[in-house]
C-alpha cells in the first residue's frame, strides 16, 4: 500500500507529462516481487515504485524511455536463473500510464475502495485499464485493496511506537484517547490496538468495537489481566469473536515499546495478508501465495 501512495504522489507531483508504467505481469518460480509489482518513470529516468529488489530496475528505466518516446509498449522477460541466482523468470509490461487508470487508482486509495486493474499483454490492445467482470484470461488482473487503517486507543510510549512502524509500512494511522469513535472508521481493513492501560476504558473500548466484528482487535496487557477484561466484557452480554488477539503480539521476546510495537504489527501483517507467522526455514509450502490458474498470468498470455 506505501507502493500505491508513492505512484500516485509521484504521478500528481509530475503534473500530467507523460510517464511509463512498468507492471509486473507474470513470475515463475521464485521471485522477490509478486506480479501486480508497479513502478512509475519518467523520460528523465526518475522512478517510483519497484518490480524486483533492485536488480533489473536500470534496464526497466531505459526501455520505459523507450517507450514513452515511441509509445509502443514493450513486453521484458528477464530470466533470473542464470542472471542472479534466484531460480525465476519474471515478465515486465511497460505503456505509457493510462491517464484514466490514474486518476481512477488514485480516487480508490482517497475513498478506500478496492481498485482491480487489468493489464492486457496481448495484441493491438494491450495496455493497462480498470478491470470489468468480464475479464479477459490473457490479460493479468490485480485487485488493489484499500490501505490498512490502524486505529490506536490510548497515548503512551507503546502507542508512538506503533506509529512510526505503521508509518514505515504506508499504514494510515488514527489515535484515538477513547471510544466511541464513528462507526464509519471501522471496515474489513481496519485493525484496533487497545492501549489506554486502564480497566475501565480497556473495557468499555473493547464492548463498543466487538459488534463490529473487525478482522483484528488487539488488547495490550498480561494474560491475567486479558481474562478479567474478558469476563467483564463476557459478563455485560457482549459476544467475543475470533479477531480479538489478547495479549497482542507475536512472541519475539519483546521487551522494550519499540520491540512490542513491532510484534503487534508482525501479528497485524500476517491476520490481514493471510501469512502462518511460521519462520520460513521450517515451512515447505511456497513463501508466497499461488494465483488462482484463471487469473495467473503465464509466459502464453503475452505471445
């Protein structure tokens, strides 16, 4: 989501000159950027965004000046097997950016609606566009989701370290020093902290947000003061539901607010992204998630 705020201050910023859209439309095997990975160029060679670790941008900023000079979109496979080691093949689609695409993508992020884009890498009508129901299969579809809101009830050193890893994340942040606060804050992509440090208030907060039914309500505290929170709040007759995470966090052997703040956001990134929060040299399965074979784009897409 950092990505998405980027391009489109990038594209703003640049005041309507042309510029190239770089998209990552296709990987196979391993690869350090998922297709839907974007950057935006301009014909000075200034970027925003990023469509690997940093290892091909060069050569994705020298054909987007192609491109804008030409305006004939250009389609770049890059074999990173025998380049750098990464046992993948990724493929880069670069247009000159869709003035509409833009303006849409960027009216989706200020309203904090989903956006699917659909990259056509196909003949004469291959281009960048917002995607209708009837989406085409040689084409790679992105939904873009709406960035994370971080809602923080309670002002102290956990609550400011929270923050700034929020903020290093793109994640839009909100404090709060006690509910109620207006119901229309809490959607699908919205997580709460409780951090006031007071029963009461730790309480009445957690009965105003659990009819909510949020993906993600995290109360900061021990274990023996969670289960008093909880029969309180059980006791009034409100219902609890799987998003309440008490205590908050993941065990890192945190100690100090910043080391705190930064297992509670691990814990956050992984409720919302789908992640097991499992150390990577213990799992088996892919590191990152397989698209579904009717949207995965694939080397025949793009012939």
């Amino acid at each position: 989501m950092k990505e998405i705020r980027e391009l489109i201050r990038f594209w703003d910023a640049r005041n309507g000159q042309p510029l190239a859209l770089a998209t990552l439309v296709a990987a196979q095997g391993s690869s350090y950027r998922r297709p839907g990975a974007r950057m935006l160029i301009s014909a000075s060679g200034h970027s925003a965004g990023g469509v690997s670790a940093g290892c091909i941008e060069e050569e994705v900023i020298a054909a987007s000046r192609t491109v804008l000079r030409t305006g004939h979109p250009r389609l770049l496979t890059f074999d990173t097997r025998l380049r750098f080691g990464c046992s993948g093949t990724i493929q880069i689609f670069i247009e000159v950016a869709p003035a509409g695409v833009m303006h849409a993508l960027r009216e989706s992020f200020t309203l904090r609606q989903p956006c699917r884009l659909e990259t056509i890498v196909h003949g004469d009508a291959s281009g960048t566009r917002i995607a209708e129901s009837d989406t085409q299969l040689s084409s790679f579809v992105h939904e873009i989701e709406p960035v994370l809101r971080l809602i923080l009830i309670g002002d102290g050193p956990d609550t400011a370290a929270l923050r700034a890893h929020a903020a290093l994340l793109g994640w839009n942040v909100l404090q709060c020093d006690s509910t109620p606060f207006p119901s229309d804050l809490l959607d699908a992509r919205t997580a709460v902290v409780i951090a006031t440090h007071n029963f009461g208030r730790d309480c009445a907060a957690l009965r105003h947000l659990l009819p909510s039914d949020l993906p993600y309500i995290g109360l900061i505290g021990s274990r023996r003061r969670r289960d008093d929170i909880l029969f309180d709040v059980l006791h009034s007759g409100t219902e609890l539901h799987d998003g309440v995470f008490a205590p908050a966090g993941l065990h890192l052997g945190a100690e100090s607010p910043e080391e705190i703040a930064l297992s509670i956001i691990a814990e956050i990134q992984s409720v919302f992204r789908g992640g097991t929060a499992q150390q990577l040299r213990h799992r088996t399965a892919p590191i990152h998630q397989v698209l579904p074979a009717a949207l995965a784009p694939c080397t025949a897409s793009a012939a």
